[in-house]
C-alpha cells in the first residue's frame, strides 16, 4: 500500500515540474517581443529518495526514488555580453551625438552654395572690381551695398544658428541629467525588491531584467562600466538623492557617453562661432581700412550692432551720395580678395581662413560619420550575440511545449494506473 502510495506522489511531482515549465515557457513566448527580457527555463532535480525496508536492515539494501522538485526558475544570460555592451554603448552614446549636431553645424554653413558665406564674400569683392570700372555708377554702388547685405546676412544668420542650437544642446544636457537621475531612482527601487525576493530564495528573473534594460539605458549617457564611475554615482545619489552635472564634471572622471558628447559638441560650436567672430571682425576692420584709406571724416561700411556680429552702416544705406569712392581705392577693395593678412597670427587671407574652417568641419564631420557607423555596427553584433543567447526563439519554445506535453501526459498515465491498481484493493476488500 505504502509503495503504491509513494508511486502516486512520484507521478504528482512529474505533473507538478511539467506544470510549471509549461507556464515557464508560456511566458517565454508572450514576451517574446518584450525589449530586454531574457528567456528562462526550470530548474528541476531528483527529489529526496527514501529507503526500502529490508529482510535484515530497516535501511533497505537500495533507495526508491520520490520524483522530481523545482529547485529554481532560472533566466538564461551571460554576464559578459551585458559587459561589453554597456564597455561600447557609451562609446556610440558619444559619437551619435555628435553625428547629428556635425550635421546640424554642417547645415548651418550649408557650403557649398549660392546662399553661403564663401559665396557672398566672394559676390561681395567682385563686386568692387566692377565698381573700379565705373566708380561714379550709382546702380554699380548700389550692387556693391546689396552684396555687402547678403554677406553681413549669412554670418548674422548662421552665427544666430549656432547660438541655438548651442541652447538646444544645453537643454538636452538638462535632459540627459534628468534622465540618468530618473534611471538611477529606479535602479535604487528594484535593488530593494530584487534583495526581497532573493531573500525568500528564488530568483526575481523579470526584476533583474527590468534593471539590466535600465542599466543598458543607462550605459548609452555615460560610462558606467568604469568603477569608479559606479561609486561616483552611488555615493552622490546616496548622499544628495540626486546627480548633478557639475558632481559629473568635478569628479574629473572621463564620463564619456551622450553626456559628454553634448559637451564636446558645446566646445565645438563656441569654437565656431569664435571663427565667424573672428572673420566678421577681420572683415570689417579690413575694409573700412581699406575703404576710407586713411580719411577718418568718411563713414564706415561695416559696423557692430547689438546681437548681429556684422552690419552695414545705415547712414550709408539711407544716403548713397555719402558713399564716395574712386578707382583706385575700389580696386584695392577688390584686392583685399587676395591679399595676405594677419589673422590668428598667421599670414592668410580672408578666403583662406574661412575655407580652413569649412575645411575643418568636413573633416571633423567625416570622422564622425566613420565612427559612429563603425560603433553602430560593433554594438549591433554584440547586441545579436546577446541577443542569441538570451532571446526567446519560438521554435525552440514549440519543440519543449511538445516534450513537457508528453511528460505531463507521461505522468498522467502512471496516476492512472495507480489509480487502477487502489480500484482493485479497494474493491477486493470490500468483496
């Protein structure tokens, strides 16, 4: 009795382990497009055996076995994928930032065209040669002051284009902090309720991937696979419940990450705009020199308004017979094209220094492309590898929901027959 007994209980804990596999792997393929979950499987040992009884020993010569127990539900993950994801996603984090605003700055000089400040200056100083030839025409005069209009226009317009864009990269700053602070919090939060769980002895899987999707997040706005970075981090939120940007920056630490591209890109954009201070500033220094070719009594063409970096002396503008000129001084206006001056302290000319700076932003703008194609497609192999391991494969699921089918009707079959076997002693008491 005690043996068909034992027998029923072993088929019990069959139908048990198989139960719960199969809700394992139900939830498995619902959360098959679930970004960040990890697959997760049974897992299930040989329970306790116990001893049969022997002729010459209460322990018996042998032991039986019980069945089978859940030990755990376990997710499958490797540890060292999540490292060189986090060790490269900070490095993308960078770059794609500063992808996209090379792209904005390129678009803000817009070279080459029509419309651009190469273009316009080169309109504006040709426009003095033809102006040499005839330096009485007031129409010639008048082409002269339209092209000086268009040149002052594009460096106001993209020098106003930078300044906003350098705000937009100061609020994505803002952003960015706002963001890490928020991860942090709900990091700190599924820590409490992982360490819970953990406790009672089980394994918290959709918690823990939870906090690994956050922590991936995370890895994209600076580097937190740096120790130092992490202790930073803890011990700031710990202490003040929040990070600041000027905690990130005092720490001396390469942060690196979206974070710090915002602020790279924020020295490149001062650094750009400082070159069309400089060229404004050049500009008008050297053609009103040129211009009023030692006669101070003559108005200047260019000057400085408030919040435009160039501009044209309205009481030319509003008086075109103020604007005197002869051919020579036109012709030397027109040479200022081609003529070396001192800028930065190097000998170039006005051309010169503007193409180098066009020149350096296409470089920089190149390395940038190269870069975050190159880290883009690291990050994505290292993701697919990840993802190869930790991700559900419905095939896979089907063919297990098929074995546990079997294992559970498997057991089934054994109650069954047990049951058969109790009908017969049962019956055959009664009889």
């Amino acid at each position: 009795m005690a043996g068909v007994l034992g027998t029923l209980n072993t088929a019990k804990s069959g139908m048990n382990v198989s139960q719960v596999a199969i809700q394992t792997t139900s939830h498995n393929i619902s959360n098959i497009n679930t970004p960040g979950y990890s697959r997760q499987r049974v897992s299930q040992t040989a329970s306790s055996p116990y001893s049969n009884p022997g002729l010459n020993s209460s322990l018996g010569a042998g032991q039986i076995g019980t069945g089978a127990q859940i030990n755990d539900v376990t997710r499958i993950r490797n540890s060292f994928y999540d490292y060189q994801f986090r060790s490269e996603s900070h490095e993308y984090g960078s770059t794609s930032v500063k992808y996209d605003y090379f792209k904005n700055i390129e678009s803000i000089f817009n070279e080459p065209s029509d419309s651009a400040i190469s273009s316009t200056l080169n309109n504006f100083f040709n426009s003095w040669n033809e102006l040499s030839k005839d330096p009485e025409s007031a129409g010639v005069k008048s082409v002269v002051l339209e092209n000086a209009k268009y040149l002052t226009n594009s460096i106001n317009n993209a020098f106003g284009k930078l300044e906003s864009l350098e705000e937009s990269l100061k609020s994505q700053q803002d952003y960015i902090m706002d963001e890490i602070n928020l991860m942090l919090s709900q990091v700190e939060e599924l820590d409490k309720n992982i360490k819970i769980v953990q406790g009672t002895g089980k394994s918290p899987n959709d918690m823990m991937d939870q906090r690994d999707s956050i922590l991936d997040d995370l890895s994209f706005k600076l580097n937190i696979s740096d120790k130092d970075v992490q202790n930073l981090l803890k011990e700031t939120f710990d202490k003040n419940g929040k990070v600041t940007l000027e905690d990130l920056e005092n720490s001396g630490l390469k942060i690196s990450g979206e974070l710090e591209g915002t602020t790279s890109m924020l020295k490149e954009i001062e650094g750009y705009k400082d070159s069309l201070i400089t060229l404004s500033n050049t500009i008008i220094d050297a053609v009103n020199t040129a211009y009023k070719a030692g006669d101070d009594t003559k108005p200047s063409i260019f000057v400085k308004e408030d919040k435009k970096l160039i501009s044209i002396n309205k009481n030319i503008t509003e008086d075109l017979d103020s604007f005197k000129i002869d051919a020579d001084t036109a012709l030397n206006l027109y040479n200022l094209k081609t003529e070396k001056i001192n800028i930065n302290g190097k000998d170039m000319t006005i051309n010169t220094f503007y193409n180098n700076v066009i020149q350096e932003l296409g470089q920089s703008s190149a390395a940038v492309i190269r870069d975050e194609s190159n880290q883009s497609k690291l990050l994505s192999n290292i993701d697919s590898s990840r993802s190869s391991v930790s991700g559900v494969s419905l095939d896979e699921e089907m063919i297990s929901l098929v074995q546990l089918q079997h294992t559970y009707n498997a057991n089934a079959k054994v109650m069954s027959t047990i049951d058969s076997l109790l009908d017969v002693v049962v019956n055959g008491l009664v009889r």
